[in-house]
C-alpha cells in the first residue's frame, strides 16, 4: 500500500511539480476560451478544470494524465445552454458523471481494444491539427510585437533543453512563459493577455445544487446532451490515455479511467463547472515537462486555482503569445510525422482510415464523430480483408458418385456470397460431403447460406453431409440452421 502510494504520487516530485505549474498556465486561457464556446461565464470553465483536474487526480486510471474543461464537450453544450440556461448545464454535468460511472463498471473502457492504430493516429494528428487552428485567431490582425514574441517564446521552448544543467531543471514551457512575460512587461508593449480573455473569479467554488425541477420533463432534456457528452468525454479520454500509455510506456486502466471520469463530472457539476475530459494537448505538456504521477494532475489543478483566485493580478499579465507558443509546441509534438513517411509504406486500407479520421474530425470539429467513421471503415476493410481467405476446394471419388467440398477460413456475411458460388448445384451426384473441419461459422448469415446450400444440393437428389464441423460452428448452426425442418425451408427459399 505505502509503496503504491509513494509510486504513484512522489516518484517524481520535483518533474510533477514543474509540469503541474506549466500545465496549469497553459489551461487558463483554454478553460475560458471554451466557457465563451459554450456560451457560459468563464469561471464555468475554470473552475470546472479545477475540479475535474483535483478529482481524477485520486480516482483515475491514468496517471500523469490531464483532464479539464475541453472545446470538445463544450460544442456539444452550446444548444442547451441557449435554450435552457446554465442550470441545465450543471444538472446534465451530473447525469453525464453518473452515466460514465455506469459505464466504468459495465467495462466500456474494454471497446478500445476494437479502436485501430490507424484510427488512433488519426484521431492524434487531427487534434493536432485543431490546436493549431484554435490558435490562428491570436495570430491574425496583430502587430508585428505578437509574432515575434510568438518566434522567441519557440526559441526558448525548444532551445533551452540544451543549456547546460538549466535545460535539464527546468521545463522549457515554463521558461518560456517566465521570460516573454518579463520582456512583454519591460518594453511596455500594448498585446492581448490572459487578462483580456475575461474576467478571472475572484472566490473559491461553492458546493450547489443545479437550481432545476426534479421531475421527468427536465430529464428528457437533459439526457441526450448528457448521453453525447459521456460518449465524447469517455471517448477522448481512452484515447488519450493510449497516447500517453506510449508516451511513457506504462499501462493504464481504462475502466477505472471512466469511473474516475464519472466522479470527477459528477462533483463538478455540483460546484458550479461544466462537464470535461481527459486533454490530449495538456496531456502532452505535461509527459514533455517531466510529469509523471498523479502529483502532476492534483498540483496543475489546485495552482490553477490558486493562480486565478489568488494571483489573478500577476496572472492578468501573461502574454497570450507565450502560451500560444506553449500550444503551437503542443500541436508540432502531438503530431504524428512518421504517418506522413508510412504512407508509403502501409496498406492503402490503413492510410484510408488514417486520412479519413483526421478529415472526418477536422470538419465537423467532433472527435465521436470522427473516431467513429474511422471505426466503421476499419471494421468494413477487415471484413472485407478476412472474407477474402476463405476457400473451397473440391474433390471426387474414384467412381464420381461422392463430390467432396472443402471448406477453409472464415465464413461470415462478408464471405457468404463466394461460400455459396463455390458449390455447382447442376452436378448430378449421388452423394455430397462438405468438409469443415478447417472452417468456422460466425454469423446468421453463414448459417443461411449453409442452409441454401444443403437445400439446393438435396433438390438435384444428392445426400449431404456435413464432417468436421467445431463446437462453437455447431452450436451456432443447431440453434439457426433450418435446413432439416421442411416448413422453414420453404420459408427460406420462397416456395421456389
């Protein structure tokens, strides 16, 4: 127990300290650019990255990794907000908490398995993609004061590692919004900063309930924003918990990840936050920063509390063109660049997948969306793959009295079609068997055309048999199979 704890929470104390403060920086700006998103007031998203941040800290799955207020979730409250109102908002914040909850112990977090490498590189340089994006508005109609600053804080970033024995201390995001802080403060230059994006809370979160009616009507209002905001915020945090697995080459536990999503959500919306999730782009900063155990998430959210609530004078201050290049680094790192290289080298199906998930993402702003048609194709290229191992061959006995079909590989719906075009129902013989011993039976739809074949080849007066067949096949085949029951032959094949 105590080597557990001393694991998971002070193996790297000064790493998570120093990442816990970058991160806590670089969520600022983001927390309130997705409040205005969602059309709420800033402080919804501060305190909601406050109190996601601080819970998932002690109850989720996936240390070292960052879960706050995300654009994300917040395009999906947009609607509710302006038709319902705030309160709304936190009451569908609970019910997404309690849905997630549900989900952890139902082991959703095991359907990650079924999300492909492709689809996870897409999702990745997507969302690499929109964090570039979301920066542009930062950098579009400023002064000349903007880009440079925006040039020397990447200097800095990516540089400063190289100091001798600094560069190793300190975390170069840090530095960077120490020092474009300090020179923008020096020459007096008139730039946007943290404090222009709006107004900072000056109290601490209170617990309250969402002031709504409990009753049936406000439920169906809120259920389906709080079904879309659970399956997007599930969604994005396994994903990211993927990418952070391969960042640090540790493990992570997906289902207790989406209770602790859960409790976080649920807590959240009794303290005034909106619902979020886990932040691939903070996520990122803070592995790049030293950041490692759940002291990393804890410290970026109780500073970030502190920084807004205490320190919101010094924190106003902040150049918004330093965290911009905090964000550009991000986008840069998160970006998978050997995809670009593999294109040449992977499989047309997996570079469709790859491609399309990024496209699908980028345009409708909607990683659930996104990761799904990913998904999809995924599967279709699979099915369509595997169907085309199965084979017939075909065999006859020394008299050409017995044909003998032998069936090999998988059949399914995507194989079905070439099963039943294998067999010459026009052959007259007395006796035919078909061979599965090397075959296995997945579906409805192989079992009916198992069906149509046996039929069709007792129709031309031939006896059939079937040898070989595996228990699980059997099973399947016993229970669907009606080619021995004359009434739901003729169902089958029409009365023809």
């Amino acid at each position: 127990m105590i080597q557990s704890i001393k694991q998971n929470w002070f193996s790297n104390v000064r790493g998570d300290l120093l990442a816990g403060i970058v991160v806590a920086l670089a969520l600022i700006p983001e927390a309130i650019a997705f409040s205005i998103i969602a059309g709420v007031d800033p402080k919804v998203g501060l305190y909601a990255s406050f109190c996601i941040a601080v819970v998932i800290a002690f109850t989720g799955g996936r240390p070292g990794m960052i879960s706050a207020a995300t654009g994300a979730m917040a395009l999906l409250m947009v609607t509710l907000v302006r038709e319902h109102g705030l309160e709304y908002l936190l009451a569908a914040t609970v019910l997404t908490g309690i849905l997630q909850i549900i989900a952890g112990y139902l082991k959703l977090g095991n359907l990650m398995r079924f999300v492909s490498r492709s689809v996870v590189t897409g999702f990745v340089n997507a969302l690499a993609i929109l964090i570039f994006m979301a920066q542009l508005p930062e950098l579009t109609n400023v002064t000349w004061h903007v880009y440079a600053l925006t040039l020397a804080g990447l200097g800095i970033i990516y540089l400063f590692p190289y100091v001798p024995v600094l560069g190793k201390l300190l975390p170069s995001p840090l530095v960077c919004i120490l020092v474009i802080t300090a020179v923008a403060l020096f020459w007096g230059v008139d730039i946007r900063t943290v404090g222009d994006m709006g107004e900072l809370p000056d109290t601490l979160p209170i617990f309250l309930w969402p002031d709504v009616p409990l009753n049936l009507e406000t439920l169906l209002i809120i259920l389906p924003y709080s079904i879309m905001l659970m399956v997007v915020g599930l969604l994005e945090s396994m994903m990211t918990a993927t990418i952070v697995d391969d960042l640090t080459d540790t493990k992570s536990d997906k289902n207790r990840e989406c209770k602790g999503q859960g409790i976080a959500n649920t807590i959240t919306g009794f303290f005034g936050g909106m619902a979020g999730c886990a932040m691939i782009g903070q996520s990122i900063i803070n592995v790049k920063s030293g950041g490692r155990t759940r002291l990393s998430t804890l410290v970026a959210g109780v500073f970030l509390l502190v920084l807004v609530v205490f320190l919101s004078d010094w924190l106003s201050v902040i150049p918004m063109a330093a965290l911009v290049a905090v964000m550009i680094m991000v986008s840069i790192g998160t970006f998978s660049w050997e995809s670009i290289i593999n294109l040449k080298k992977h499989p047309l199906s997996t570079n469709i997948v790859m491609v399309t998930t990024v496209a699908v993402v980028v345009a409708t702003h909607n990683l659930a969306i996104g990761v799904f048609v990913g998904v999809l194709l995924a599967a279709l290229f699979f099915a369509n793959k595997v169907g085309h191992y199965m084979r017939v061959s075909k065999s006859m006995n020394e008299d050409g009295t017995v044909r003998t079909y032998k069936v090999a590989g998988q059949v399914f719906f995507a194989s079905s079609s070439q099963f039943m075009e294998s067999f010459d129902f026009k052959e007259v013989v007395d006796k035919v068997v078909i061979d599965l011993t090397s075959a296995h039976f997945w579906d409805i739809t192989a079992v009916e055309s198992l069906d149509r074949a046996i039929i069709k080849l007792r129709r031309e007066g031939a006896e059939v048999e079937l040898v070989g067949m595996n228990a699980a096949s059997e099973t399947l085949v016993d229970r669907f199979g009606v080619h021995d029951d004359p009434k739901e032959v003729e169902k089958l094949m029409g009365g023809h």
